[in-house]
C-alpha cells in the first residue's frame, strides 16, 4: 500500500483523510436509502389511507345515493346510517340520539346497542358523555371506557363497551343530535375513523334537513287542502246561516244600499226580499239615526276601525219603532278594496222595553236600597252612639258608686259630661235650707265661662221663681229650648248688661233636666250648646235623663248612707248617754237621798231622845239642831227636785216636745233682780252684785224658764268659783244691737279652755279639772239653758280664759225699743 502510496503519490494523511470522506459519504447513502425507505413507507401509507379514504367516501357516496333514492322517511334513513356508521367506523355497535327539548332520545341502533335499546321506542340516552357533547359540542374519543373518568365505569360495562367515540350532529348552527359508535375493544377508533364519521354526520344532517323539508311540505299539501275544504264548507254554512239564521243578516254596498238580505231581516221589518234588495238603508231608518250611521261608514271605509257594534232604530213598515243591535264590519278584495259590509242584526226591541221597565226597577230598587242604606247607617249610627252612650253611662254610673260623698262625685260627672254632650254644664242641688251646692264644667274659654254662669241659681233658691231651673224643679220634668230667644235669657238674670252678654255669646240651645229622688226633687242639670253645630237630640236628651236618674239614685244612696251613719251616730250616743246618764244620775239622786236619809235618821234620834220636856236652854239648842237637819234635807230635797227637773227637760228636749209654756211680757230687770235675791238668801256669804242702771228692758217668753236659765248660771258661777270670789250678774242694751238686751253672769273661777269651750253647751258635758274633780252635777244645766234661749230666739256665748274667770252672755230681743231716755240712761 505504502508503495503504491508512493507510486501514486500520496502521502499518510492523505489517505487518511480519504477514508473518512468515504465513509462520511456511506453514511450519508444509507442516509439517503433510509430516507427513500421511510418515504416508500409515507408513500404506501398515504396510497393506503386513499385507498382507504376513496372506499370510504365511496361508501359516503353510494349511502348519499341511497337516501336520495328512497323516501324521505327520517326513521329508516337514521336506521341506514347507523348501520353504515358501524361498519365504515369497525365498531360492534352504534346509536344515533336525538336533542328532544331537555332530553337526549335514542332514534336509531345497529349491532350489539340493539339487544339494550331493541323494544323501546324511545329511550333515555346513557347520563353524563351525551350531556358533555350536547354542552360543549366537541367530539369525544374514549380509548378505554373502564379508566375514562369522564364515563360511568359501571354503566358502559353491563354495555360490554370498552371503547367508543361520540361525534356531535350539527343542524342550522345548533345541536341537534349524537353519533356514537362503540367496541367490545379497547383503541379502536382513530382519526381516520373519527373523519369517516365527520362525513357519514353530514349525511344524518341531509337526511334530517330533507326529512323536515318533506315534512313542511306535507304540512303544506295537508294545510291548503283543509283550507279549501274548509272554504267549501264554510262558504256552505255561511250561506245555510245566512238564509236559516234566527237572526238578520245584510250585505250593504259602500254607498248604503242593500245588497242581500236574509229572512229574518225581512219579518224583522215587515218587508219583503225584493222590496228591501236595491233599497238605501236610511230609508227604513229613524230620522235621528242617519248622520250617526254616515259617520260610522266613514270609519269602517277609512279602516279607522275594523269593526263595530252599535244600536239603532229602524221604521217598520207599518210605522212603529224596532230597536236592533248591529254587528258590521267591512268585506274588502286581495287590492283592499271595500266590496260590501256584512251586517248581522238582532231585534233588541223587546229587551230596550225590558230595559227600561229594569231601568224603572232598578231606579226603585237603587231609591230602596239608598232608604235602606239610610236606614242602616242610621241604625249604625244609633247603635253607635247607644254603644257610645252606654259607655259613658257605665262610666258615670261606676264613678257615682264610688264614692258616697257628692261632693267629690258631681265635679268628676260634669267633666265626664262636658265636652261630651254639651259646651257647658251647671249642675246645682239644693241642700238643707235652700242651700246650693253648684259645680260647672266648660270646654269654653274663661270669659264666655262667667258670662254663662250668670244661668246660676242664688242662695237661698226660691223654687217659686220663673225660670227654667224653678220650672224644672216644681214640675219634675225636663225643658228643651232649641233655640234660646233673649225673653228665655231674661229669666236668669235682672240687669241688661247681663242679658247682653248672655246674648253675645250665642247660646243655640239649653236643656235643663230635673234630679228627682224618692222623696222630693233634688236639683236640676242644666246643659248650654254654645257652637252653631250642636243640639240636643232625643238621644242626648233621654242620656241626660238617665244620668240625671243615676245621679238621683246616688245622691238618694248619699242620703240614706248618711241618716244610716247620723242614726248609728246617734245610737251609739244614745247609748253613751244612757250609760251616762244611769252612771251621773244614780251617783246624784244617790247623795241627797243619802244625806237626807241621814239627817232624818240624826232628827229621828234627836227627837227619841227627849221624852221630857227639856230645859230652856237645852230645848233651845235641841231646836237648832232639828231645825239645821230639817234644813238641810230641805236643801237636798230641793237639789234632789232640780236634778229630776233637768232631767224631764232633757228627756223633752230628745222627744222635740220641750216648748215655752206660757209666752208673756217679762221684766227682765226685775226678774234678775228677784232671782239674785233668792240666790243671796240661798247663799248668804257668796259675795253676789246687780248691774242694772235705770234701764227698762221688756222681752217677750217664758218667765219661769228664763228664772231657770239665770239660777242655772248663778249656781254654776258659785260652785265653780272659790267662796270669797264675787259673782257679778249685768243687764244692758247693746248700742249695736238696740233691739237686744244682753245679760252676762261673771265669776272670778278657774276658766275654761277653749278646747272645753266648744262642748260647753252638750249634752251631758262636764268640764274636767283637778279644781273641778269633786263638783256635782248632771252637766245638763248649760245644755237646757241653751235650748231655752235658742227657744227664746236669743243666743248665748262665753268668754273665758284659764285662770281669769268666766263670763257667760244671753241675748235676748227686746219686745219693747227704749226710749231716748232710757238710751241716755243706759
């Protein structure tokens, strides 16, 4: 090789670098022999895949030719495309499903689906890939069922399914069914199997399209043919409605004339067919119905309203009116052209008289019914206004039982009663000497209040004055002045300033109702309306009356509660006065009868004691002594004579049988003057005065009772009063008073308090001191006294102070004035 290197001239490297170009150039030959390898490969494949794709698109081909020859029956087409779409795509199986609203329906099966849709018309497509195919719209290659998470497992393995492709079938840019076709085995389906069925899609889409093609067609066919039998058969019963129909029918031209009219058109009018054919409408209609009917014609022609129903009237051939309702609307041709108008008639006459005779009724009835409606609110109105009434009478009723002291009652019933039932309300009940007791009540400013309260009564109330009050009062019954003239005015008040302001303020109406009790009329409600819009009705009225009756009742309850509690009052000092009494009496009857008992017993002794006559001087002493007993038993007897005195008086006075028993002129003077003498007999050492002066007062009563009342106040003076304090009796004619002579007993005793001032002149009253303790008596001498005087018409008072004395005063009237000089005296 070397030599031959060097005979070709060649060097190492050269040589080298040969080979390597050599085998650079091998590499790239079997590069290339790869590379034509790999495109015969290309080459054969792509041949088979035409081969392939051309007996597909023959197959495509040969089942388009097939629909196009057969008929456009959807079912049998859908049934020849599954088939082909089973065989073209080497499944076990296929389904197409249609889109049903919500739903996906199976519609055709071929293969192995058959035995699980074979019998079911209509069968649910399984859940969840034809939901995701209908919503996305994409096709969907599952190679293995049991693993694709996007399938049931469970489902497509009782299929026996272990690869299939869902292809969606697009129609007017909408889903309206699926393609699946399925295999036993798992891969099966590729591209070329997915194109295919793109392809054999496109026939489903063509069957449908020609299907609905077919089917409006057919609609159409079966639509024109009912409409000319319908056509025919209307324009039959048109013309039998027209000639049978009850009521009329007319064809009437644009220009008003009868074109055609029916039987019944014609004995609605008394015409005959002929007569009536050619004739203008307004001819056979009432006068004021022409200008009415032209204006509607207008409308129907200007196609200003499709159609209308009026009434109108029409003349009879023989001259009455008959009333029809008419129904028309306006028939045109294809150019819109008026042709005639068709009117149906009916005969209203008999309904227009019914009309109005209802007219008439329901006139009556509405009058009725608005009566009734009256009726009933006024009814509603009373019962509300009872119910109202009721109420307040209930309330009333309850705040009058609960108290028995009218005094806190009456005012909380007149604010009830006001504004209630009137503007202003009085109320005014008479009590012992024709007191009044009044309470008002006003929703009325303060001004117009003292101007009405002039309608007042004044005490004492003379029940003979001619007012409503007194009128009210004397006959028991209520007055209702509706309108308050000024003469009623003027009987409430003298002044006419008065009567002015009672008439400026306006008073329209005044009700005055009478409290009447068991026994006699107690007062009287009187009410003033002063606003122009308020009255007394009957309902007010007679609620007045019944408050006025509940008032009476609860004021008679008042009465009979207090002469219950005066009664108990006075049986409990009844029995008070008797245990007094029983107590005061036997203690007093008992120590004089004692004393006398003692000293008739001492003079009895005295008297045994001297069977001989005695000397001068022992005689003389024994005398002494019989004639002091015999004196003091006198004196006990007549003290003993004075109790029982006061007591028949006092038993008088309780009985209201204690009466002067022989009224004369007495010298009042020379009684006091006689009565101080006998008590300055009776008690020589008490230190007893006369102030008289050289007066002359006469008074007319009951001297020995007036002799009573002066011993009766000197012995108090003594026994009340230490020995040596004088006792000074006064007599004179008040300056004041000149028709009164004042007399006054005054002792320079302990004095009274003034709590013991007040009780001074009870019954069986004493007072009680430490300086009084051991005085005597029935402490009925001043309560006589001051029954006399008061029977006297005088008074009688005391003046006293604790530890200066007391001072009593009688009053009594004068029968007889003083004379000037006498005054001048005094």
């Amino acid at each position: 090789m070397a030599e031959q290197g060097k005979n070709t001239g060649l060097g190492t490297d050269d040589t080298g670098r040969l080979a390597n170009n050599q085998q650079e150039e091998l590499a790239r030959l079997r590069a290339r022999v790869t590379d034509l390898e790999k495109a015969e490969d290309r080459r054969n494949l792509a041949e088979r895949h035409l081969k392939l794709t051309t007996g597909r698109l023959s197959a495509v081909v040969a089942i388009q030719e097939e629909i196009q020859r057969t008929a456009p029956n959807l079912s049998d087409t859908l049934q020849l495309l599954v088939k082909q779409a089973e065989e073209l795509a080497g499944g076990d199986g296929a389904v197409i499903e249609l889109v049903e609203g919500r739903d996906v329906i199976y519609r055709a099966d071929s293969g192995t689906a058959k035995s699980h849709t074979s019998g079911i018309p209509q069968f649910r497509a399984l859940g969840n890939l034809s939901t995701l195919v209908v919503t996305t719209g994409q096709i969907i290659v599952c190679k293995e069922c049991a693993t694709d998470s996007r399938l049931d497992p469970e489902l497509y393995r009782g299929w026996n399914i272990r690869s299939l492709v869902s292809i969606p079938i697009f129609y007017q840019h909408k889903i309206v069914g699926i393609l699946k076709v399925f295999s036993s085995q798992p891969n099966t389906f590729g591209d070329h199997e997915v194109e295919t069925l793109q392809l054999l899609v496109g026939q489903v889409v063509t069957a449908l399209s020609r299907s609905a093609e077919f089917e409006a067609k057919q609609a159409l066919l079966a639509e024109q043919t009912a409409s000319l039998e319908a056509l025919r058969e209307s324009e039959e019963r048109f013309k039998s409605a027209f000639y049978n129909s009850a009521i009329g029918i007319t064809l009437v031209t644009p220009e008003n004339r009868f074109l055609q009219v029916n039987p019944a058109f014609c004995r609605m009018l008394g015409y005959t067919e002929w007569e009536l054919t050619g004739k203008s409408s307004d001819d056979v209609s009432h006068p004021d119905e022409l200008i009415p009917g032209e204006n509607i014609r207008s409308q129907l022609l200007n196609r200003e309203i499709p159609a209308v129903e009026i009434e109108k009237r029409y003349v009879h051939k023989n001259g009455w009116l008959v009333w029809v309702s008419i129904n028309a609307t306006c028939v045109r041709n294809s150019e819109g052209q008026p042709l005639y108008f068709i009117c149906q008639v009916q005969d209203i006459t008999a309904r227009k008289r019914a009309e109005e005779s209802l007219k008439l009724l329901n006139s009556q009835l509405e009058q009725r019914v608005q009566e009734r409606t009256t009726l009933l609110e006024t009814a509603m109105a009373q019962a509300e206004t009872s119910r109202r009434n009721f109420a307040f009478l209930a309330e009333a009723t309850a705040l009058l039982v609960s108290t028995l002291e009218y005094q806190d009652s009456m005012p909380a019933l007149m604010q009830m009663a006001v504004p209630y039932l009137a503007d202003y309300g009085l109320v005014e009940l008479l009590e012992e000497n024709q007191a009044l007791f009044q309470v008002t009540a006003s929703d009325l400013d303060p001004n117009t209040d003292n101007i009405l309260y002039n309608l007042s009564q004044v005490a004492p109330v003379d029940l003979e004055i001619d007012n409503p009050f007194g009128e009210a009062v004397r006959s028991g019954r209520s007055l209702v002045y509706d309108k308050v003239t000024p003469g009623v005015l003027g009987k409430y008040v003298c002044s006419p300033e008065r009567l002015e302001l009672l008439r400026q303020v306006g008073v329209q109406a005044l009700l005055v109702v009478p409290v009447v009790g068991r026994e006699k009329t107690l007062g009287a409600f009187t009410f003033v309306q002063v606003r122009p819009d308020r009255a007394f009705r009957p309902a007010e009225i007679a609620l007045v009356e019944d408050l006025a009756r509940r008032a009476a009742m609860a004021l008679d309850n008042n009465r009979l509660y207090r002469e219950a509690q005066e009664a108990f009052r006075v049986q409990k000092e009844l029995d008070y006065l008797k245990d007094l009494f029983v107590s005061i009496a036997g203690h007093e009857l008992r120590t004089p009868l004692t004393t006398i008992r003692g000293f008739a017993q001492m003079l009895q002794r005295s008297l045994l004691r001297q069977p001989e006559p005695l000397e001068p001087e022992v005689h003389h002493e024994t005398l002494v002594k019989n004639l002091h007993f015999l004196d003091t038993i006198q004196r006990q007897t007549n003290r003993m004579n004075g109790l029982i005195s006061q007591l028949l008086d006092f038993s008088r006075i309780q009985s209201g049988q204690f009466e002067l028993t022989e009224v004369t002129q007495v010298d009042l003077v020379n009684l006091l003057e006689r009565v101080v003498e006998q008590q300055s007999t009776l008690e020589p050492d008490r230190p007893l005065s006369l102030k008289a002066g050289k007066i002359r007062a006469v008074s007319r009563g009951d001297g020995d009772r007036l002799e009573q009342v002066f011993h009766n106040l000197i012995t108090n003076a003594f026994k009340y009063s230490p020995e040596e304090s004088p006792v000074t009796v006064e007599i004179k004619v008040d300056g004041e008073q000149p028709g009164e002579a004042i007399i006054s007993v005054k002792d320079g005793g302990h004095g009274i308090s003034l709590e013991d001032q007040q009780h001074i002149f009870d019954r069986f009253y004493r007072v009680r001191s430490q300086q009084t303790a051991r005085t005597s008596g029935l402490g009925l001498g001043l309560f006589i006294s001051h029954k006399i005087i008061e029977q006297h018409q005088g008074r009688m008072w005391l003046e006293s102070q604790p530890g200066h004395g007391t001072t009593f005063f009688i009053a009594l009237p004068l029968a007889v004035p003083t004379t000037d000089q006498d005054n001048h005296l005094n």
